[in-house]
C-alpha cells in the first residue's frame, strides 16, 4: 500500500475491529462449551451478560468480573489471558503504524476547507463518535440480560 490516508484506514479499521471481534468470538465459544456455561450462577441472559463481561473486562480494564461467573477454569483462565494480551499489547501495532504514519507526513496549510481539530466541536463530535461506537459493540448484547430479566 502507497497510500498514506489508505493504510491508515486499513490500520484504524484494525485497531477498532480487532477488540470486539476478540471478545465477541471468544463470548461465542464460551456459550457453546459445557464448562464454560457452568461456570456461570445466573442461567438466561444474565449468564450470557457475565461471560461477555467476563472476557470484555481484561481485554479492556481492570479484569474484573460479575460476582456470578467463577472464571477460575481454565477456559476462562486462558481466554482472559488472550484478551489482556490483545487488549493491551496487540493493540499497539496499529496505533504506532497510525502514528508513524502521520509523522511522515508533511504539514499542509489550512483552507477553508479544513476542519480545525483544537476546536471545542472536534473534540465533541470526537468523544460522540467513540460513544456511539463502543456503544453499538457491546450495549445490545450488555443490555439483555436486564430487558430479558424485565420481560420474563
């Protein structure tokens, strides 16, 4: 790739996807293996809630966990490791691809046309654009095990 702007979509795209898809995935197996479903106290989709926060947590945080999950086994043992491991190391690899990217970059002068990034609006329109993003990876799957519990 020779294009500066195409390899960092290429490398944003990662950085975003890589996370989710990891957590999502690794959830997804959880619920298919017997072990992994006994671990849980809470069956439905409170227990679905506490696999998916199980392993969203070290990818993300701290690595805590709903008090409902005994995530000492190890299936949860290793996944939680894979998920610190990408979640905190893994990520890395496009974000100092983004940055050496920008620092080869040659600085260009502003138009009219330009959108000022020291801007009270840059930095809203930035932090709405990452809510509504980690808000539409997770807050569906997150949200059933209340909406179910509230139905039922």
């Amino acid at each position: 790739m020779t294009d500066s702007s195409g390899q960092k979509r290429v490398f944003s795209g990662g950085f975003l996807l890589a996370m989710p898809m990891m957590v999502l995935g690794i959830a997804g197996v959880a619920v298919l293996l017997p072990e992994a479903l006994e671990a849980r106290t809470n069956p439905g989709a409170w227990g679905l809630a506490e696999i998916l926060y199980g392993v969203a947590s070290p990818a993300n945080n701290n690595g805590s966990a709903f008090a409902g999950l005994s995530s000492n086994i190890p299936f949860f043992n290793l996944t939680q490791a894979l998920a610190m491991l990408v979640g905190r190391f893994f990520l890395i690899i496009p974000v100092v691809a983004i940055a050496g990217s920008l620092a080869r970059k040659q600085a260009t002068l502003a138009t009219e046309g330009s959108f000022p990034t020291d801007s009270p609006l840059f930095v809203g329109l930035l932090l709405a654009v990452i809510a509504i993003v980690a808000g539409l990876t997770f807050f569906p799957l997150l949200s059933l095990g209340p909406v179910a519990e509230a139905l039922g």
